[in-house]
C-alpha cells in the first residue's frame, strides 16, 4: 500500500541526487529516467529483501531492477551485488568480513604505489609526467605547480620495467580526471578528483596487462561517486573491468574492444543483412563507428542519471548467481562462459539475458555482451534512416550521434533482448 | 527512394578529410567545437575517434569538411593509423603551456603520420592551442614557427576559449589544400566515388530472409 503514496519526484529531482553545475546545463543530455512506484527497486524494497542474517532474495531483487532500476539512495549498495562483488547467498557478516579482507588489499596495494610515487594518498594528483618513455624521472625546473608536492621518487632504482610503464599512465590519468563529468558538482572538489585518480593508478598497477586506457574513468567516475568509501569503489570498479577489461586490452595491432565490433558484425550480417551490406558498401563493415559506446558502456549516448539506469538494467539482466564464486575461485576467471551448467533453481536467479543464453546453452559456447545487442538494437532503430540518408561513414557517424539523449534505456535494452533471441535462433539452427 | 534532398550532406563542390592530432588534453576536441559551433564548453577526453562535419564556402566553391577528431593517448595509435588514409589536411596540435606535447609531436605524431598517409601532398598545419594562458607559455611562438619551417606546415597560435585565430586554422589549411591540384582532383574524387557507391547499394539485388 505504501507504494500508492511514494512521492513521485520529477527528473530534476531525481537530478538532485548528483547536481550538475548551472553552468553545464546546456551541454548535457536531459535525463529520461523517471522513479516509477512498484516498478523501481525502493530502498524499503531492498532491505525487505534480506533475511534476518542477511541472505538476499536476489531472484526478487533483479525482476525489480529489470522492469524500473534502482531507487539512488541504494544505487551503491545494489552495484555491489549486480557486479558480483558479494554472494547474495551469504550472511551479513561473512560479508563484513569479506568486505574488510578487500580494503586491507587495496591498502596495500595502495601503499606500494605510494612508496613509488608519494603523492598518492595525499588528496592531490598529478597531470604533468614524472618519469620519460625511458624511465629517466623529470625534474621539474619550470613552476611551482602541482606537482611539486613530493611527486619524486624515494627510490632512485626504478628501472623495472612495470614500474616505468605504470608511472608513464599516471598523468595521462590525471589529464583525464580533471576532464571525468565535469559538469557534475561532485568533481569541483580537488580531493574527489584525487580519489577518482588514486583508484585508477592503483588499479593500473594491481592489472598491469591492462594498465590504463582512456575510457576506464568514464566506467570508474559512477563507482566512485556512488560509494564513498574508496576501497569499496575500488572494488566496485575492479568487478565491472572484469566483464570489460578485454575491451582495454591493446596490442601493437588492435584495441580489445575490435573482438565485440566483430561479434556486432555477426550480428547485424544475421538478422539484418540488408543493413549490413549497406554499412560494407560504406566502408563501415567494421563497426567502429560504435566503437566508443562499447568502450565506456554508453555514457556519452546518456546523461549521467540515464547512463546508470542502463547499467542497473543490463548487469541486473546478465546477472548470474555462480558470478561471485567465478570471481572470487583460484585464477579469478574473467569470463563467465567457463563454469558448469546452473540447475533451474540458479536459472531463475539468473537475469533475462543470461537466462537466455543458457536456455540454448549458448553460454558455454560464446559469452556475448548484451552490450553487443544493445548497439545493435540502436543500429536497428536507425535502420530506416541508415539505409535510406548514408552516403558515407560520416553520415553514419552523424545519424548515430543524433541518438545522443533521445534513447530510452530500458526500451534499448528490450530490444536487445529480442535481438538477441531473434540472433540465438537464427544462429542455433542445425 | 527518390528523396535525395532530404539526404544528410546537402550539395557541395569539394569533400576535404581534415584530421586533428596530438597529445591528450591540448584541446583538439575544443578547437573543433569551437570551429563548429562557436561554442566554449568543457569537454570528456576524446575515445578513439569523433568527427564533425562542417560545410561552407570559400573562394566561391562549396566545401565539405569531415573533420576526424582522435584521442590523444598513444595506445589508440593503432587505431587513429587506420584514419591517416587518404586524409587532405592535418592539423598538429599542441598546448603552448606544456612543452611535452609540442616535443612529442615532432617525435610520436609526425613520424605516425609519415608513416601512414597516403596523399603525398597532405598539407599540414601546426597548431599552438591556449595562448590565452600567456603567463603559463612554455613553447614560444619562434620556437613553433622554426618547428613548422622545418616540416613544411603552416603555423598558428590559437586560443579555442576565446576562439582568437580558430577560424582563421582551418581557413588557411582549407585556402592551401585548394591551391594543390593534385589534392583537388583527390576532393572531387571522393565525391564521384560515394556517389557510386550509392548508385550500386540501389541497384544491389535484394537480399531476403536470413543467409545462414
């Protein structure tokens, strides 16, 4: 009953939650989220969904999620589990537990980077380099800025190899930082900044495969801003690479993120061929046009409100319940397509979109991203307007960038779904 | 199908392909939104590569610009390599208060560029972005001239938040590229080449149902 009477905000309200500055009204796209009562998953909602000793009715949880997402005040809290950081089915306090084994982790990796480069950890960051592509530390002759502020190496010895590569992000992560939603409030302050930056060189240094790569702030900045604790958010940030970091993965002759342009290619070539040709004939058969909605999952297609909404919407539909073991096991697996068949219990614990894969036992073969589909579903939307205006990968471009603030999150996702239904079938047939 | 003036390009003489490049955070996305728009913003880094076209006229010929915007972390190199092709114009970049990216020009990017475009008479441009933060220079403005002396460009300094001398970097590539035969014949080239394109997508047989 009490839903009847839940107050509607309106989306400037919902906007309230993470103000933007008067400043930058103009230049963001408007939000289209809206908190719908019995649809959006309430923080009443969610606290009713633990038992007394804090297992979590996940199967209520997600069904909530997919059809409204998740009320801001739990946003964090709710991530946590969507991500995998934490097993539903646990107690309150094996996750306490587990919650404090994880920020003693992240102290220490925390505290290594800060030996190597003592201005992690004061609230400030840096923006200009520290060390050449040779590794010889640059001395700072020009002005007394920033970075002054015993940026310089205690060690003198720094010619391992990872060390150089891992100073070498540094600036390039704080040149990003500063430029990371600016138009939100939250990042006026100096010392979010500095915590947005810290999270990113710590985790450049725990994955060295990886490092950084620009776009990896656009997925951290929410977790950041969505969990006050740093450790938390690293940790938070830490699970959502695991699904993504392939993407970052750069080699001499392609960025990562090429595999899931080619699995879009597939795709598209299934269950819209006539598109496709005509994207060939262009010049655009590979994709890279959508290139950057796949690297930062969508937030320059969405306001920032709308883009968490999207990620609420497709973790909660590829949520599987055997994620937080996958992740937490010896090797600590990346990818979800190696682990057994789950029984029907656990496959309604599972969201829509997995629930689906493993009903055609397509999970096992190739573990797809309903991010792939959700392009997809943008590409077919725009199917009309591409086949009938493109001349060229330019027109392309621009007919997909008309889509910037006008996509509705969760009929995106709805049509990924049927995509991707429509993509099993075609593709399972014997 | 027969609405082809609702088409997204509109009609022009020349189609020119200009490519932005240099470090991350000297200001090519703000120099081209300032271009574009006359609008001052603050900007996300760029993630791979962006583009905006922009359409006008210039010695009486209607002129299509494609603008490739590219993201300034060396990692994408890869990629943003792939865009060098065929490019008539390069703008090079660089932030005048941070003497790094002016020397990582003339050691990453330039060679980057030698090594993967294809029309030999691209014409090039130095840019010397933030001359609105003098009391910061770090590269002179002699510095920058002997740099684009040395490598053929053109040279200017510019500011893309007060928009002082924005305009005048693409006009004074865009007057040079038209000056260059060779690159003329490659603009209308394009042109011809889409055109056909087009032409045999239409005439393409249809393809029905699904091809597995």
């Amino acid at each position: 009953m009490a839903a009847l009477f839940m107050k509607k905000p309106s989306t400037a309200e919902l906007d309230a939650y993470y103000p933007v500055r008067s400043e930058c009204q103009d230049g963001i796209p408007k939000t289209r989220f809206k908190l719908r009562a019995g649809k959006t998953l309430s923080a009443r909602r969610w606290h009713a969904a633990f038992s007394e000793d804090g297992h979590l009715d996940i199967e209520k949880v997600l069904r909530r999620i997919q059809r409204g997402g998740v009320h801001p005040s739990i946003k964090g809290v709710v991530l946590e589990f969507l991500l995998g950081c934490y097993d539903p089915n646990s107690t309150f306090e094996e996750r306490n537990i587990l919650r404090q084994r994880r920020r003693e982790q992240y102290v220490t990796w925390k505290a290594e980077c800060q030996k190597m480069v003592p201005v992690i950890g004061t609230g400030k960051f840096i923006t200009s380099p520290i060390i050449t592509d040779d590794g010889q530390q640059i001395e700072d002759t020009t002005k007394g800025s920033k970075r002054d502020n015993g940026v310089m190496s205690t060690s003198s010895q720094d010619s391992e190899k990872k060390v150089i590569q891992w100073k070498l992000f540094l600036h390039q992560i704080g040149l990003d930082v500063v430029r990371t939603d600016r138009a939100l409030v939250f990042y006026e302050s100096e010392s979010n900044q500095a915590k947005l930056w810290t999270v990113l060189s710590v985790y450049a240094w725990m994955d060295n495969d990886i490092g950084y790569v620009q776009g990896m702030n656009d997925i951290c900045s929410p977790m950041v801003i969505l969990l006050d604790n740093e450790e938390d958010a690293f940790w938070c940030f830490e699970r959502a690479m695991r699904r993504l970091r392939e993407n970052f993965r750069c080699s001499a002759s392609s960025i990562g993120v090429q595999t899931q342009l080619g699995t879009l290619s597939q795709i598209i070539k299934a269950i819209d061929p006539k598109l496709h040709q005509h994207l060939e004939d262009l010049d655009g058969g590979e994709y890279l046009f959508a290139f950057r909605m796949l690297m930062v999952l969508f937030r320059r297609e969405f306001s920032f409100v709308d883009s968490l909404y999207l990620w609420e919407l497709m973790w909660a539909m590829e949520y599987n319940p055997t994620i937080f073991s996958l992740y937490e096991g010896p090797g600590g697996a990346t990818d979800a397509s190696a682990e057994p068949k789950v029984d029907e219990k656990l496959l309604k614990q599972c969201g829509k979109f997995e629930r689906n894969n493993r009903k055609t036992g397509s999970a096992e073969q190739h573990h797809n991203a309903l991010a792939v589909f959700l392009v997809a579903s943008v590409l077919k939307t725009k199917n009309k307007q591409l086949l009938k205006e493109a001349k060229g990968l330019d027109d392309v471009v621009k007919i997909l960038g008309d889509t910037t603030g006008n996509l509705d999150a969760r009929k995106a996702c709805t049509e990924a779904l049927r995509i991707h239904k429509k993509y099993l079938s075609k593709t399972q047939k014997p | 199908m027969g609405s082809s003036t609702k088409g997204v390009n509109g009609n022009y003489d020349y189609s020119f392909k200009i490519l932005l490049i240099g470090d991350s955070g000297v200001g090519k996305s703000s120099i081209l939104l300032s271009f574009i728009s006359n609008s001052v913003q603050d900007l996300s880094p760029t993630i791979g590569v962006d583009f905006k076209i922009k359409q006008l006229a210039v010695g009486g010929k209607r002129l299509k610009l494609t603008i490739w915007d590219t993201a300034g972390q060396e990692r994408f190199g890869t990629l943003i390599s792939s865009y060098y092709r065929g490019a008539h114009g390069i703008i090079f970049v660089y932030d005048v208060t941070r003497r790094e990216t002016f020397t990582n020009l003339l050691e990453i990017w330039a060679k980057e560029v030698d090594l993967y475009s294809t029309n030999k008479d691209c014409i090039k441009i130095l840019v010397g972005n933030k001359v609105d933060k003098d009391k910061e220079r770090e590269v002179t403005r002699e510095e920058g001239m002997a740099f684009a002396q040395e490598h053929k460009c053109l040279f200017l300094e510019c500011s893309a938040k007060t928009r002082e001398n924005v305009q005048q970097c693409f006009k004074d590539l865009v007057l040079k590229i038209l000056a260059v035969p060779g690159l003329l014949e490659n603009g209308s080239i394009v042109v011809k080449r889409q055109i056909l394109k087009q032409k045999q997508v239409y005439n393409a047989p249809r393809v029905g149902g699904c091809c597995s």
